[in-house]
C-alpha cells in the first residue's frame, strides 16, 4: 500500500539509529563486527573499550549484569530522545548484514517500543518457561543478543531493577519481559521469527547463505525471513566466522573476494626497511625432496638479510641435506639457529621454542613451514605479509588431492569436518582469503600476535594430548584470534610422508606414486610433456623406432647411483638365477630392477610415461605396460662390451641412455640390422623405443672406452 | 719266374677248356650263366636242354645221379681227347667271373688231373666225415658243383662205378675221392681254398664283392683268393642273384649299370602294333591321393586302346573318384574291369581275378600297380616293356624315406632284410636293374610269365597265411623266375596309407605330415618355392606387411568346403565358448581349426611353409610358429561385414585369401592405420603377414558384396 510506505518512510527520516555495543578489546571479532557496520554507514556506541570510552581494564570474562551497569552509566545522555533508537548487540560474534533503512523499517513492522531477539532454548532460567506466551511459529525465549527499542524505553528497561554486575544479563530482561504488566508498560516484543536478529545457535540447520543483489546474506529458510543482526551466540563462533567469509560483503559469485584488496599492509620500498622474519622450518621424519625444499626457500623473493633460519630436524638424512645447505647459503641469512637430530628435541617443543626465539631476536614476523611444504611462488613471503592479519597461510596441498593445510571446519571433537565451501577453496574454484579454524604446515604470524599468544599461553603448541598443530589452533581460536587461509594465488605444494623411504641412496627415487608431482619435476624431462601433445611429433631415427626426452640427468644420475651401491652385476652369462627360467638367452652384464627394490616402481614409471609416447607413435595399441625383465646394462671394453643380434621378449622394449656419449663412453648405440640403422650418441635421459620382437632385430654396439649405462625394459613380453 | 710262366703260357695255348653243365630249362638262371661264359668266350656244351641235345623231358627236379649217367652218355666223343680239359659246373645257380687263361692257369697250379670244388659241411653222408685227408687251411670235404679235370680222366671218374638216375651225384664222386688208390689212380684233389670254385653256402661271410680292374669280382677274403666261378649251392641262391648284380661285368663304379641296355626290347614303332597290357589297379582302403593317382594314370603315355584297366576299390571313398574317373575316361580304353565295394572281393583274390583276366582277354602284358604309387614319369609301360624282364618293376618310395616297394634281402623269416646296397638304390645312389627277392606295389610280367606261374601256382597271391605280395613273390621265386627293381630313373612315389582320413570331406588335407610332398603338390601354390629362394624377393604390399603365394585354388577350395561342411559359424559376438577365456575381443563370424579337427595339421603348415618367408623377410626372428588362434572368417554383408580396427594376439599373423575378389566378393582387404595403407583383392590362395600388435593396427574392409573367406592365424602369441 502506497499511503503506508510513505507514512514508514517519514518516520524513518525523521527517526534516529545508534548501535550500541560493550566491548574491551579490538579482537579480530570486533573488527569484523566495525567493518559490517561501516559498510552500512551505520554509528556505534561502543561502550567499554579502553582507549575511548572507559579508562581501567575490563576482563573479557565479565558477568552479564556488569554490561547493563555499563550501559546504565553510557546511555543516560539519551534517555529524553524520542527521535532516537538504540540495537544494542554483541560485538565479537555479530556482524551487521543490513543498514538503517531495514532496520528501522523492520523494528517499525513490530509495532513495539522494545524488541528483544528470540531463541529456539530457554536460558538460564528453565523453570521459567511456562510463563512464557505460547508461540505458533517462530522462536518462544527471549535472547538478550540483540535488543532494538526507542531510547527512553530502553532506558526505562535497564533501569527497572538494580543488577550486580555478576548477575545474568539475560534473566534480568526475561524477568522483565514474563512480567506482563512490565511488558505492557514497556510495549515490548520478541523477533520471533528472526526479522532482525538471528541467533545461530540451534538454529543452524535453518540457515543459508544466498545472494540478495550485490550483498551475501543469511536466509532463516523456515520462516523466510533474512535477518539484518548475525549472532554467533554460544558455540556457533565458529560458524559465524565461516558465514562472515561472506557476508554482507565478503565472497560473491559474481565479484569473487571482496575484501581481499582492504586492509592491507604497504610494505616499504627499500630493502633495508622491510620487516624482518624468522622462518621456522620443521623437518620432521620420512620428508621427501628436502633438497628441493630448501632450494625453494632459498629461491624465496624476500633479503635474507632480513631473515633468520630457524631449523628443526631430527633424522639424520633430512639433517645432511640441511647442513649441506647451510654451507653454502648460511652466511646469506640475518641469522641461523639449527636444532639437530642429536639435540633429540621433539617437534611441538620445537615449534615453541621457535616462538621463543622470534620474539628473543626481535622478529617482525615468523613464517612457520613443514619440510613438506613445496613453496613454488616465490613471492610468498610479501605476499602474505601485504595481508595484514595476526594468522594467514597460504593453500597448500597434496597434489590432485583433497588433503590441504586447513580445516574449513571442525567436528564435535575439534577435528576435521567438511565445510560446504572445502572443495571450491581447496581447488581454487573460490579464491580468497577465508577465516578458518584450523592452519598447518606453513603460515605467516605477526610478532604482535606470537606476543599476545605467548602471553597467554606460554607453551601454544602443547594442549592436552593433541599434536602441535592442533594444539597451537585451538589455543589462537580460544583467544579469539582468526586464523586465515589464503588461496588466492598458487603457492605452492603439500608432499606426502606416507611411504617410507627404503634407504639412503636417492630416497625420493621411490617416491614416484606418493608425491607424483614433485617427482615428475625432479626426474621427468621437462621436455618430455610437450611430447605427449598431439601436435607435436617425436622423432623417429630408424624405422618405427622413436627417441625422446624422459628423463632428467639428475634420474640418470640416481638409477646409476642406486646400481652402483647395490653392486651384484651379473656376469653376463646366460645362466641367470634370477630369473624364472634362470636361462638368459642373450645375456648383459647387469642389475635387475628388483634387486635394488624398484620394480614396482618402474613398472609404475613406464606405464605412466613412456606409454603416452607409446599411444601416440604407435595409434591403437593400449600397452598392458607389464614387464618381467627390467635392468640397468653396463658396457665396458674390460666386461661386456656389446650385445650380439637378437631379440627381446618384449612386445615393445625401452632402452634409456643414462650417461653421455663423448663424456662418459665411446662407441655404443644400438643397431637394427633389418634396416641396417643405428642410433648412437643417445642423449643422456633420453629413451629409446622399439617394437621387441620380428620386424627389430637388433645389437648392442660395442663401447669403446668408459663406461656405458642403460636402462632396459622389455614390455609385455 | 720267367721260365715256369712261359711254360704255362704254353700248354695253356695248346690244351682246350670245354665247360660242361647239365640243365632242363632256360630259366633266368641259366640265361645268366649262359651271359657269363659268352662275356668270357667260353664254349659249353650243356646236356639235356630240350631244344638242343636230348629230346623228351627232363624234370626240373632230377636226381644227381641222373646227371652222370647224362654225362656219360654226352662226354663219349672227349674220352681220349689229352688236350681237352673239361669244367663241369651248375648252371642255374652258377655264374663265372673269369676266362679261360686264368682257369687253365689255376688248374696246371694243382698239379692233378682232377680237381673238385671243396665246401666246409660234409653231405650227404657226414660219417665219411674222418676218411678226408685234414686241412690245415681251406675248405676238407668234396662238392660236385664243380669239377675240373683231363677229358680222359674226367671220363675214367664218371664210369668207374655204374650209378642210379635216383642215387646222389655227390656221394658217388665222394667215394672215388675216399678211395686213396682210386684219388692216386686218377691223380684227384680238392679245391680248398676256391682258387676255382666258390661254394656261397656257410661260407657268405667270407666274400667281398671287389672291383678288379673293369671286372666285378667276388673275394674269398679268408684265403685271399678269386674264385672264377660262383655257385649259389644250397639256400645261397638269392645271394648269387645279389652278387651277379654286379658280377662279373654288372654294375662297377667306374660304368654303372652295363646290362641295363642289354637285351632290350625293341618295341614296334607303329601305336596299333604296340603290345596290349592289362592295368590292375588295386586301391586298398585309406588310400590316399586316389583323384591323382588316376589322372596320373591317364596321363600314361601308352595308347588307351592298347589298356585294359583292371581295377579293385573296397571303400566307398574311393570308389567314387574310380566312378567320376570312367565317367570320363572309361570309353578310351579297350576295356575296362571293375571289382567294386559291393563285389566283397579282398586284395589277394582280386589280384588273382587280374591274372587271370589278363589271360583270359589275351593281354601282353599286366602292369599290376596299387593306388598308393604315384607315377610321375609317364613313359613308365614303354620303359619297362623295353627291359625285356619276366617281372620288373621301377623304384618307388615313401618320399624323403627309405621304405620303397622292393626288399634286398629277406630274413630267415622271408621277411624283409636290408642288402648291402639297399640304401645306394633306393637313394639312387647306384642306379640300374637290380635282381631282388620281392617287389610290390608296382610291376610289369609278360603274359608268358603269367601263364607259365598260373600253370605251377593256380592262385600266386594266395601262399599259406602270407599277404598278396609276399605269397606272389615267395611263388615267383620258387619257380626261378627273377625279379627286378629298375631305379634308372625316377618313376614316382609311394605314398604311406599309416595315418587314417578322419572324414569324406577332403580327407586328403590331412596328408600333410603322412605324404608330404603329394599334399605340397596339391595344395601349396607352385610359385611358393621360389620366393623361399635366397635371391627373390617378396612382395611388400604395405610397410612390413608381405604378400606371397601359399596355397592353390585347391587347397582354398578345400578348407571352404571343409568349413562349410561342418557348419556352426560363431555369432561374431565377444563371448566365445571355443576361447580359454570365453571372450574376444575383436570378433569375427569364423569356425576354428580344431572344430573341423584341423588343428595339429595347420599348426604344422604354418612351422613348414609360411616360416621361410617370416625368416627370409623379418631375418633374426626365428618363430615358434605357435598358435592357439586359426580360424576361418566368413565377412558377408548380410552377416559381419567388416571388422573394426584392432591389433592380433600375436606375434605376427598370417591372413590367406580363401576367394577371388570379383568373382566371389566385392570390396574386403585388410587396411593398416598407422600406415594408411590397404591391401585389397588378394589373390585366392595368397598369404599375407605382417606383425600383430603395436604397428600394424589394422582393420578387415567392408565385404560389399557376395562371400570372402579368409584363414587367420595368430602365431607366437
Ligand atoms: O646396447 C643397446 O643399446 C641394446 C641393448 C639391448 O638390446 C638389450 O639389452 O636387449
Ligand atoms: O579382413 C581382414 O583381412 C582382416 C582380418 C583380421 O584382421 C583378423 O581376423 O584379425
Ligand atoms: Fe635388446
Ligand atoms: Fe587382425
Ligand atoms: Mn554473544
Ligand atoms: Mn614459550
Ligand atoms: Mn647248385
Ligand atoms: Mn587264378
């Protein structure tokens, strides 16, 4: 009706609007709760904070009763203003989803002159509930979270009855509200159905985020209402924080991160005034690729003169690839303190000690990070300082996998549960920077914050019996710091310390199906991939015989290294015990795959590599990519030098050079005397392939000095 | 010494030799024995021959006696003649191997008027045994085969008792010899150690045949010595007719055979004079090859007119190929006899009945040949006719065996024993006409011959339990009648009949292992062979696919007959009962070898033909020729039409065009992918190869019109 949204409007115009908050501390959760209000332009009152309002110190544990004290002692300067309404609400666990115009509109709508917000369990009081008016819908208790009124009746309220600060907040308005003749007095109501505020608390399952134009919103899907006031009351923290990544401004489908460009940090253009940092890196046991860990700490884009190492590790092969580090780079680094397996320290201790020592050295910050964390974006550190928060790390995880260094959720028990939005961040199908509340592997704290933290709790990553990094969360959740996960770049990777390293010969060799990515990078030839596209051709030296990159030196390097420890070449003779038949027909002097425990990992290899040159060089043949006989030959003019005509009992055959023609041997190649054509100076890393059997007979050319090495397999025999 | 040769000379030159023997009837025997002494132009005057000196008839069986009282009454005229030496001798069992010269000269070395032969047993009277002078070397006791003496002396020994025709020849010169004052009256002695005379019986391991300059000669290797003449006394027959093979002028080293255009047979030039020859062709049951034994019989180069076929069938198999044969054939010859299936007639009686019926229709000559002899060489009736033999017949062999249709020697049982030149002739090695003591298969008698063994032996095939052959040879040479082998040229092949057909339907296909080189000759395609040749080359139609001629139209023919005879096509579908796993992959409407019982057989054709090819042109590999897939495809476009791109479970496949496209089909051929390339309108009974799996992807083309047929095979899967 036209007439009466005029006659709203009016009242609106003329009708003031004053949020009215008691809070002591600028937490994280008051800063959310500011910047809701900003976004709507609306004013607050907060009353009790100590650099505006109150002098003296106010502990964040106070009674109810003190806060109408204080409310007493803030709101009498208003107690005579008709024109003027007051919401008092909560801070740290609200935030604002709408501005003055809804508000007011809606608070009108009550028709009331005091409306206190409503919840679905009566509290403290359960005795009481009788008294309370039967509701048909909508939520029957009062809720005192949340209260909107004119200022003089909200004056005349909290001033119905004296309260000791220590008395219940909550029942002192219930009393007033179940008293009927009060409640008349004061024309008072309750937001049932969550017009105004909503209560998260019990009532999550009703609850969705959606969008409502430019803004993300809160949905009570039961009563079709979108309530202006979010609350987090009880233990629905957690779930207000997760509904914040979104609301009112925050992620939308059609601006993505909203917020990821406020607040930030400028850092300082010249070097020498950048914050200093202290990387905390704890190399726990079974890390693959710590040499390529270090390498990319060592390639992070931030002065290491600004840069203290702090290391952690407590096995003796993680602790030589560091040492061999440190002798080359130590003395880049503003300073290094290194905990080594002999100092038999455990990692929580560790990670507090790295706390102790941050602040000792007078850090601006410290970026804690795993062994297993493969940092690929060299910028990392400015990048995550530029976010201005007390806790951000970056998205890291295992490759192709779900596994990532944040929970989006906690279970009953305070582990992982799945928040609704885990898949879109974890694959970057939602970008971001996302309050969550749980952070491993690697993130970046303020010193201000390790301070705060240390000085409430001197030991943050000891609680109970959890693990460090469970530990240390709950601790900075307690504390009512947020704890960030950025995705808004790719950062990097987590590795899997799943399996074992079989020995100290080039572990990360085995670490082909664990941590397939990393492995690729160190050992497949980068040239490689670009084979595998349709467009391009690979070459073919000799009829049907096809030669590409595959591997890189460092894998040729490896297999030879691996060969060479093992020892036990075989002598080239064709009795051979190891095999099936123990009969070689065409005998080489060398070491099978499975007597350096590699089988099943180069079978692995061939049927994820070669394969694809396979299918592509040979159209329709799917290879089973099986294999019996695989070894490294080694050809010397003082052992065997060559390899008469034959053929292998392989369907197709992989033969891969693993060191260089002119360096390292002379002489060899392989012939195929059916079109009398051979390939030699095969490149180091690079295979060979070539039908096994009818149309290739073939020989092993004679090497004339050093030492040759290659790697045969004979597939699907 | 000088002087005492020149006084042999002499009275060799003034003192004549006259050899003397006694026989009935010019049996081959004695033609032979005449031969001798005509080689050596020795003059005989044989007694009791009907035609020249005794009328009325003498039975072949005489007693010895009889043959001194014969003498006595022949030798009169010589009684007083000192210049005359007589040399009295056997002459059935009787060959000479030297002349006068070397008689008279080993005679006058006795220095006795009379000398007898000398064997190692005594008879007839083995008490006289201690009345013989003792030897230090040579044979002791007296043989009457042969006696060389003095005319007058020789009369003196004859008449000195008087002597029943009945009483033996042999006991009576015994006596005189035991005589002392009869020995000294007649100056008597024995030659013991066969300067003169060798006795064969209990002494054949004894004798050598040697080459004595361009004489054949026997070598009493005990004594050292070379007996003139050889006496087949006793048993020892047949080991003369061995010897006189080569003795004195048959076949030697230097010349070969020097009889075989002896004594031949001049036939008339004009086709009507040529003699008449009865075929009798008896086809026992499991002949093989029966359509190519009749043709080859029809391509006999005799005049049809000239031949009556004689012909014995007992299997309903057969005797359809002899039906389908006279339909065509049967009004170009005289005459034609058939004893079918339903006769119930058996071997030995039918070849009896042929006898019989050569007699009875006036025949010249029989040809008796067996369904299992191939005769290749077309000139076969003439050649025999012209070597003027009572019974000859040509070599023929199991091809690539040593078992042929004549024996050397027989055991004590009569059964077959192997001569000294058994494998020389059958290899021929040593080539010529070659008196032996059983033939079968094939043979040529005169129709003198027949009539002369049907009036001793009413039925010749029938002896006691013996089979046909053995009987008629065992009759044949009882009554002295020699049989001959000619291995001077190739003639033809006997075929085994061990292995059994296993059904009506081409049975012949299954000869492959039993009769190898008729089945090649029917069924591998006669361009086959050269492309085995070093130097040729094979057709290479797409990369490493090669085409080449395997089989003949016949063979085609046959397995599509074979097939559709057996009927239950497969479906085409992937579950496939005949397969270990119950499941192909790529299917085909096909029938498998083993379902027709082929399976051991192709198996064995691809190890035997296609092999060459896969080495000659993928050279190094050497195939197993190992299959488990052989199947017949039948693409129509009502049924499966074409098959989809696929690889083989094989090493390398063989594919053989069954039809002819054009006539049989439109559109089919097998395309290879990876190479674009087609091979299309195969010639019916031409193999293809090409490898199974990795390059040649490939795919069978759309059958447009009518039926193709292919046999595939995947080999060394
Ligand atoms: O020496 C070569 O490259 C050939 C090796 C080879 O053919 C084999 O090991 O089977
Ligand atoms: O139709 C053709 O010639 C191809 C047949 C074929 O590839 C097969 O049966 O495996
Ligand atoms: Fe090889
Ligand atoms: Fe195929
Ligand atoms: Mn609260
Ligand atoms: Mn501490
Ligand atoms: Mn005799
Ligand atoms: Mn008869």
């Amino acid at each position: 009706c036209l007439f009466l949204s005029i006659e709203h409007a009016k009242s609106q115009e003329t009708t003031e609007l004053l949020i009215v908050t008691v809070a002591t501390d600028e937490t994280d959760g008051f800063v959310r709760f500011k910047e809701s209000l900003d976004y709507f332009n609306l004013t607050v009152l907060v009353i009790g904070m100590h650099e505006e309002w109150v002098g003296g110190d106010l502990s964040r544990g106070m009674g109810g009763g003190q806060k109408i004290n204080m409310l007493k002692r803030s709101l009498e300067s208003y107690k005579d203003n008709t024109n003027l309404v007051l919401f008092f609400t909560d801070s740290y666990d609200v935030v604002f989803t709408g501005g003055k115009e809804e508000i007011m509109s809606k608070f009108n709508k009550f028709n009331a002159k005091l409306v206190f917000s409503a919840e679905s369990t009566i509290w403290p009081d359960a005795s009481l509930k009788d008294l309370y008016p039967e509701v048909t819908v909508g939520k029957r208790f009062l809720c005192s979270g949340g209260i909107i009124g004119y200022a003089p009746t909200f004056w005349e309220a909290i001033n119905m009855q004296d309260i000791s600060d220590t008395f219940d907040d909550q029942l002192y308005y219930t009393k007033i509200y179940l008293n009927t003749t009060l409640r008349a007095k004061l024309n008072a109501t309750l937001d049932h159905t969550s017009q105004l505020v909503q209560n998260i608390n019990f009532a999550k399952s009703e609850l969705e985020i959606v969008q409502q134009g430019d803004l993300s919103r809160i949905q009570n899907t039961v009563y079709r209402t979108y309530p202006v006031v979010i609350h987090g009351n009880g233990p629905s923290k957690l779930e207000l924080n997760y509904m914040a990544n979104y609301i009112p401004d925050g992620w939308h489908s059609n601006f993505g991160c909203r917020k990821c460009e406020w607040n930030l940090l400028q850092l300082p253009e010249a070097e020498e005034n950048l914050p200093t940092v202290q990387l905390a890196i704890f190399i726990e046991p079974n890390t693959p690729f710590i040499p390529e860990f270090l390498s990319r700490i060592q390639q992070l884009d931030y002065p290491k003169s600004k840069i203290t190492l702090f290391i952690h590790t407590n096995e003796e092969n993680t602790e030589r690839y560091v040492s061999q580090f440190l002798l080359r780079h130590r003395v880049k680094y503003q300073g290094v303190q290194v905990i080594s397996p002999h100092d038999g320290v455990h990692e929580a201790t560790a990670r507090n000690m790295a706390l102790d020592h941050c602040i000792l050295k007078n850090c601006d910050y410290q970026l804690s990070i795993d062994g297993n964390v493969q940092i690929t974006n060299s910028s990392l550190i400015k990048f995550l300082m530029t976010k201005n928060k007390q806790v951000v790390g970056p998205l890291v995880k295992l490759h192709e996998k779900l596994w990532s260094n944040f929970w989006g959720a906690l279970n009953a028990d305070g582990y992982y549960a799945r928040s609704a939005d885990y898949i879109s961040i974890v694959n970057r199908e939602r970008t971001g920077i996302w309050n969550i509340p749980f952070i491993s592997s690697v993130y970046l704290m303020k010193s201000e914050t390790i301070r705060f933290l240390l000085s409430r709790v001197p030991q943050p990553y000891f609680y109970e019996d959890m693990d460090a990094d469970m530990a240390f969360c709950a601790h900075v959740r307690q504390e009512g710091i947020f704890l960030h996960v950025t995705n808004e770049a790719e950062f990097g990777r987590l590795l899997s310390k799943a399996n074992v390293n079989p020995g100290p010969v080039h572990p990360d060799l085995w670490q082909i199906e664990t941590n397939k990515k990393d492995w690729e990078e160190k050992y497949i030839h980068p040239d490689f991939w670009n084979l595998t596209l349709e467009n391009t051709e690979v070459s073919q030296p000799c009829p049907d015989v096809y030669m590409f990159p595959l591997f890189t030196e460092e894998m040729a390097d490896a297999i030879v290294d691996v060969m060479e420890n093992h020892g036990e070449w075989s002598g080239g003779k064709n009795k051979d015990d190891r095999l099936a038949g123990g009969y070689e027909n065409v005998p080489t002097v060398d070491i099978h795959m499975n007597q350096v425990n590699y089988e099943k990992q180069w079978l692995h290899m061939l049927a994820t590599y070669p394969t694809h040159i396979i299918q592509k060089v040979y159209p329709g043949y799917y290879t089973k990519a099986s294999s019996i006989m695989m070894f490294v030959v080694r050809y010397r003019p003082s052992e065997q030098s060559f390899l008469r005509p034959h053929h292998d009992s392989s369907t197709w055959t992989m033969n891969v050079a693993l060191n260089t023609y002119g360096e390292d041997y002379e002489g060899g190649g392989c012939r195929f005397l059916r079109y009398d054509c051979s390939v030699t100076q095969i490149p180091k890393g690079y295979a060979l392939v070539h039908p096994g059997r009818l149309t290739h007979y073939h020989e092993g050319l004679q090497t004339m000095e050093g030492t040759r090495y290659i790697a045969v397999s004979f597939v699907d025999p």
